[in-house]
C-alpha cells in the first residue's frame, strides 16, 4: 500500500468489502447503496450493509412473506408486505439474538444505542425506496427511536494524564517481556500518546499521518477527517518537543517498502494500526487506572473536555475536534478561523513544566 494513497487505498477495501456483503443480500439493495453513493462514506455503508443483513436474517426467520423464499429471492415488493409491528418485533428481535459461526452460535445482545442505530439504518433505506415512489409504505418512519439515556464520558484526570506520559517515558510497571520492547518504542509510543491527547485527533486520523503531514513551522499538521475532507490540526510545544524527538528517531529506520511515508510505524517498520495503537493505549492505561477502560476515543475526549472547562466554546471544541454536530445529533456549529484553533493548541496543558 502506497502510504501517500493510504486513505484511497481504506477506500478501496471498503469498497471491495460493501461488494461482498451485497452478495448476500437482496438484489435491490444495491441500488440503495448506487443512489447514497455520494451521501455517505465507506465506512458508513458497510456498516447499513450489515445492519441490513440482520434485518433480512429476521425477515427470514419471522416473517410469513420472508420464509417462503431465500433473502436472495425477495423482491422489492417485500418493503410493503413488512408492518409497523414487524419492525417493533425486529427491535424486540435484536435484544437478543444467536448468530452461526463455523464452529457454533453465538448470541448477540443490542442495548438501546445499538437498536438506535439498526433503526436509523432502516429508515434510511425505506426512506430511499419511498421518496423515489418505489414502495406505497414508510413502516420504519413509525416506529419511535429508543430513547437514549445520556452516558458519563469517560476520559483522564489532569494527573491521570501526567501519570500515564510519565509511566510512557519510565516504564517502570511494565512486565519484562513488555519492558524489553519498551526501549526500543517508548520514544514513538511518546509521541503517539502526547499527539492524541494534544490534539484530540481519531485513531484513523493518527495512523494515516505522513511524515510530510507535519509541519513544524506552523505547528500544525494535515489530517483526513471523516468524510474524506482535509484538515488543519495545531499542536502545543509539547506536543512538537515529542515529535521531533521521534521524528529523529525516525530517521534513522528503514521502513518496509511502501511504507516509507508513515509517520509512526510498527516494530515490523510497517504502518502502525489502529489495532497496535489500541493495544498501546490499553497496555500504559491500565498501569495508571484500574478502574476506567481507556482507548483511543477516550484521549480525544480528555481533550475534547479540557479544551471545553479550559474555554467554555463548545464551537470551538467542536471546530477542533472535526464535528460537523457537537453533539453528533443536535446543534451543527459554523467552522472556527484558524486564529482560534490555534489558540486552542495552546490551551490544554498534559503536563506541568
């Protein structure tokens, strides 16, 4: 994988991926994932891809018109044959359910966020065929969302976050096994860490970085957001301290070919993951607190609360963190000029000097 083209080439697998979940689904279902093309990402469409194959799983299993035939077989004409209460008994359906693997069935559990989302699914879908005149009904547009019960954000206290960069540099806790790799990555597992908690940026954004996405001049770097839109991210002189101390580092590893543009890399001088940075998180979290699961998501929440207590601007926060929604289902904030994210770098201190 090219790493100037490593977004295109994420792309390009979800791509191949939507294609082989479609297999499995009904025929009109593609020409509901051909006309939100340009409406949702990728990632997005896998994920009401899957969504609906368990819908058509339960069609199929409880459904009078969906077990007289294979889900490959259903027409469009099924849409109209499924009720408000099909759709309620499908939500009932999804608080618990048993799913075949090879080896055997698993249950599968839904809370009030996942059935949240299964039906936002659905109703994008019935609403697509049903703007278009293509059904004569738009069940899912009756059944009423779950109600969403309001959850604690999880995230660091200020010495949470001194305590967890300060075990990052000593590495005093860890067990032999992890403190032999810990001389040799705690510089780049700095720098990662004081990154995302400088900058509240995603994991996704973090692993996809370049070397040449970093511009120290400007203290600042070049992130792809969600959606696929560039954006401008600015660091404090922590966060810059960490990085050119990795960056030199860096210089003089021999990255695998085809990975010579990444910014972080792995013990295999590969592109780190999402899943190694996962790991990362979880390994030096749980030496600083036992009680709260801490990933990735949960460091740019940090960030994202300081920055908040610190300036008391929620469009700022939201600017900043890449939120076209503050609160990803209420009020949409106008973009923030440069001059205030820049401020914003400069607010949120990790450690005391």
């Amino acid at each position: 994988m090219e790493q100037n083209n490593y977004h295109d080439e994420l792309n390009k697998q979800n791509i191949r991926k939507l294609r082989e979940i479609l297999t499995t689904l009904p025929p009109f279902c593609k020409q509901f994932f051909r006309g939100v093309d340009n409406i949702y990402g990728s990632r997005t469409k896998i994920a009401y891809a899957y969504d609906l194959r368990i819908f058509f799983d339960f069609l199929h299993q409880n459904h009078p018109y969906g077990q007289t035939m294979d889900i490959l077989e259903y027409p469009l004409e099924i849409l109209d044959k499924v009720k408000r209460e099909d759709i309620e008994d499908y939500l009932e359906y999804l608080s618990l359910y048993s799913k075949e693997t090879e080896d055997a069935e698993t249950d599968i559990t839904n809370e009030e966020r996942g059935k949240s989302r299964k039906l936002a699914s659905l109703r994008s879908f019935y609403n697509y065929f049903f703007k278009n005149e293509m059904i004569k009904s738009n069940p899912a547009a009756l059944v009423s969302m779950p109600k969403l019960h309001s959850k604690e954000i999880i995230r660091l206290e200020p010495n949470e976050v001194a305590q967890l960069l300060d075990q990052v540099e000593a590495g005093t806790k860890l067990t032999e096994k992890q403190a032999s790799y810990h001389a040799k990555t705690k510089v780049r597992d700095l720098a990662l860490l004081t990154l995302l908690l400088g900058t509240g940026i995603r994991v996704s954004e973090c692993v996809g970085l370049n070397i040449y996405d970093v511009d120290f001049d400007n203290m600042g770097i070049r992130v792809r957001r969600k959606g696929g839109y560039e954006d401008i991210v600015y660091f404090g002189e922590e966060v810059e301290k960490a990085l050119s101390d990795y960056l030199d580092q860096r210089e003089h590893i021999i990255p695998v070919s085809g990975h010579e543009d990444a910014l972080f890399l792995s013990m295999q001088n590969r592109r780190i993951t999402v899943r190694s940075v996962e790991n990362l998180v979880k390994k030096y979290s749980s030496l600083v607190t036992s009680l709260k699961k801490i990933t990735p998501h949960k460091l740019r929440s940090t960030y994202g609360t300081n920055l908040y207590q610190e300036t008391g601007d929620i469009y700022l926060v939201a600017d900043v963190l890449g939120h076209k929604d503050v609160n990803t289902t209420r009020k949409h904030y106008a973009a923030m000029q440069d001059y205030n994210k820049r401020k914003a770098a400069k607010t949120v201190k990790l450690r005391e000097p």
